[in-house]
C-alpha cells in the first residue's frame, strides 16, 4: 500500500512540475517542486531514506533542464543531506522559524552549486542576482506549503499505529 501511494505521488508531483509550474512563473522563474518534495521528506525522514528519490528526480530534472546529466543529482544529494544535517543537529527544536532556517541556506545552497557545476562544465559564471532571489523566495514560500502537506501525509499514511502511540521524547 505505501509503495502504491509514493507511485502516486511521484506521478503527481511529475504531473504538476512538467504541466502546472511552468504557467505560474514569476518574472521567468519556476518553483522546483521535485527539489522542494524531496528536501521536505529528507528533513522529515532522512537523507539516506530518500537516496532513491534523490538520484531519480535528480536525473528527472537533468532531463527536463538543459544543464549536464548528473549535476542536479549531485546538489540533490549535498542539498538534502545539508538540510538533514541542520534539522537534526542545529535546529533541534520543530518549530517555523528552525524549519525556515534549514530550508532557506538548503535552497540556497542547491541553487548556488548549480550555478557552480554549470560554470564548470560551461567555462563561464552566469550569475543573475535579481532571478536568484526571486526563485529562492518563490521556492521557500511552496517549500513551507509542501513541508506541512508533506508532514500530514507522511504521518497519516506512513507512521504505522504503534509508533504513533509511543511517546515523543
């Protein structure tokens, strides 16, 4: 049944990233909901529980952008394990401002390793401050949309009832 329901919302999610996001844009800029699904359920679980699912929407948005195969794959893992890192070992404490505080500098630090591989691998930096911006504050505003929904669904279809009825410490 869990893995029915993750086909489904991977579906889903690949359904609205190719058909929906790129008609809401801001000045040109899209909301990344495959790197805000996946960053959301790394914070959530781990980063070494959603390894399949950053290597897969990694090559996803490889195909789908026109930069080189393996680069999104590359700042998904750092990014995700970035963001893991800081939920459980800086911001201990579950509340908005500490998730705010991992998604902000894990958006920014996916965006900004891609600008860098790009640059790399093109030979040249191109680096537009304005549409930087704008898609981190776009993508952390979805991002804080998609951690609670992501949160609702995780604990309501994939916490079974017993660990549900174990105290928090």
């Amino acid at each position: 049944m869990k893995i029915v329901f993750s086909l489904i919302l991977i579906f889903l999610i690949l359904l609205f990233q190719i058909g929906i996001v790129p008609h809401i844009s801001i000045d040109g800029v899209f909301v990344n909901l495959i790197l805000i699904s996946i960053l959301c359920l790394s914070i959530l679980v781990s980063w070494k529980s959603v390894l399949g699912w950053i290597i897969a929407g990694g090559f996803f948005l490889d195909f789908y952008s026109n930069g080189f195969l393996g680069l999104s794959v590359i700042a998904l893992v750092f990014s995700c394990f970035f963001a893991y890192f800081l939920s459980r070992k800086i911001f201990k404490e579950k509340n908005f401002v500490s998730l705010l505080l991992v998604l902000i500098p894990s958006l920014f630090s996916y965006r900004l390793l891609i600008i860098l591989l790009l640059g790399v691998f093109r030979g040249s930096f191109i680096f537009d401050y304005s549409s930087f911006g704008i898609w981190l504050l776009y993508n952390l505003v979805f991002s804080v949309l998609v951690f609670y929904i992501s949160k609702y669904l995780h604990n309501k279809f994939f916490i079974s009832k017993h660990e549900k009825s174990i105290p928090k410490i």
